[in-house]
C-alpha cells in the first residue's frame, strides 16, 4: 500500500511537471516590432561606425532606410505571402533603388567598405548556419 501511494504521487508530479514545463514553452508573447524609425536609427547608428559618416550622411542614411523600410512593409502588406513573384520582383527594384541612393549619398570608399560588410554579414550567417536574412 505504502509503495503504491508512492507511485501514483510520483507519476503525479511528473504529470505536473510536463504539463508546466510545456506550458511555459510555448508562451505566444512575442518581442515586441520595432518601429521603422527605430530600425532605420539602428541601421544608420551602425554605418555611422563602420563607415565614419559625417552628419550630414548620417542624416540622408536614416531618411534613405526608413523610405526603404517603409516600402518593405507597404510591399508585404501589397503582395503577402501568395504572390511570390512580385514579391520578388518589388524586392529587386527595392534594392536597386537603395543601392543607387546610398550611392548618392556614400563615397566610394564608403561603399566599398559597405560591400565589404555585406560580405562579412553573408559569410558569418553562412557558418553558423543561420537562415538568408
């Protein structure tokens, strides 16, 4: 008798602790979605030490990716997740259009530099084993 209550109290606390381990990992409470002005400050506080922007740049670069980002969430928003090729084809004509005003704005060795920690970025995310983007 006295084995047996030990048993079932025991195959209780492990049911418990099942369903309170499980319960807690699978909590639906996201970060929360950084703002476009946060993200383009993020971004252009980064190129400001990577590439010695001067305030000036540092200004045009935080307008420059906060358009960019905004037109990446109104594209999102256009296309969803079915239409794959115009996805694809606004994202395309998104990077062609950031890359031609941080030309504008960027010198040469700046974006040379720029490339540069594209390559690093690709690179490292290819190592660990980490997802495109």
């Amino acid at each position: 008798m006295f084995k047996k209550t030990y048993l079932i109290l025991t195959l209780i606390i492990i049911a418990l602790l099942f369903f309170s381990v499980n319960s807690f990992s699978q909590n639906d409470e996201k970060a929360p979605k950084k703002t476009p002005e946060e993200l383009a400050r993020k971004i252009a506080d980064t190129l400001r030490t990577e590439l010695q922007l001067s305030d000036t740049q540092y200004d045009q670069v935080y307008d420059i990716f906060l358009n960019h980002i905004n037109r990446v969430r109104e594209d999102r928003q256009k296309y969803g997740k079915e239409d794959t090729e115009g996805r694809q084809t606004a994202r395309k004509d998104r990077r062609k259009n950031l890359k031609a005003e941080l030309d504008n704005v960027l010198s040469d060795e700046q974006m040379a530099k720029l490339k540069e920690l594209h390559k690093e970025r690709k690179n490292r995310k290819h190592k660990t084993g980490a997802k495109n983007k």
